[in-house]
C-alpha cells in the first residue's frame, strides 16, 4: 500500500490526472459554445433549422451528417485554441530559456573589479590583477 501510495503522490501522475480533468472539461466547454454559437450560424448558412439536421437518405440508408459535422467543428476549434493557447506560449518560453542558457560560456567576471574578462585570460585587461587559474 506504500508503494501505491508514493505512487500517486509522484508529481507527474497527479500532473496528469489533472491534465486529463482539464482538458475533459475544456471539451465540454468546446462542445458547449460549438452547440450554442457555431451550429446555429452554419444552420443559417444552409437554411436548415439546425446543423444537426443536416442528413440525406440512400435507398433505406439515412445518414445524419450533422451530426458528423458538428464533432469536426468542435475538434477542430478544441485543436485551434489549444495550439494557440498553450502550445505556441509553452513554445516560446522554452525557445526564450533556451536562448537564455549558455552552454561554455566565454567570458567570466574578474574577482576584483567585476569586470567581464574572457575565461583562459591570466590578467585582467581592467585592473591588471592576476587571475586565478584552473587546475
């Protein structure tokens, strides 16, 4: 039971678990303003009184494509908004840390003056102290 527990508790699965409920109720919400607003006004396009409605009929074959293309609007606006509101924004702020890192830096500051001297330099070229070096 420890060991369950421990497992729970890791921060990557309680991550998720919330991850996942947010991400169920962003669809809800989705779904519910592609209902409301986006339905209606592709209804009015076709003169339809709903999108839902939307079918045609072979032999004794009725297919609602409605229906069908109500769950594509919904996706694909559920697709838009999370590429622009978390995607692109998480995107660029691991490019401006990325930007941020240097990897072997070149230059060091100077113990004495805090001047910025380059890191093999044996004196600074400011204030002429000696530098220590590496061993």
């Amino acid at each position: 039971m420890k060991d369950f527990r421990e497992f729970l508790l890791r921060g990557s699965v309680v991550d998720l678990a919330v991850g996942i409920v947010i991400g169920v109720a962003f669809g809800t919400l989705v779904t519910a303003f592609v209902t409301a607003f986006i339905s209606p006004l592709v209804a009015l396009i076709t003169g339809q009184a709903s999108i839902e409605s939307l079918t045609f009929s072979l032999e004794s074959a009725h297919f609602p494509y409605g229906l069908f293309l109500e769950a594509v609007l919904t996706f694909v606006l559920t697709a838009l908004v999370i590429f622009y509101v978390v995607v692109k924004p998480i995107n660029a702020l691991r490019e401006r840390q990325r930007r941020g890192e240097a990897v072997d830096p070149t230059s060091k500051p100077c113990p004495e003056c805090l001047s910025e001297i380059p890191v093999g330099a044996r004196r600074c070229a400011f204030c002429t102290s000696e530098q220590p070096t590496a061993a």
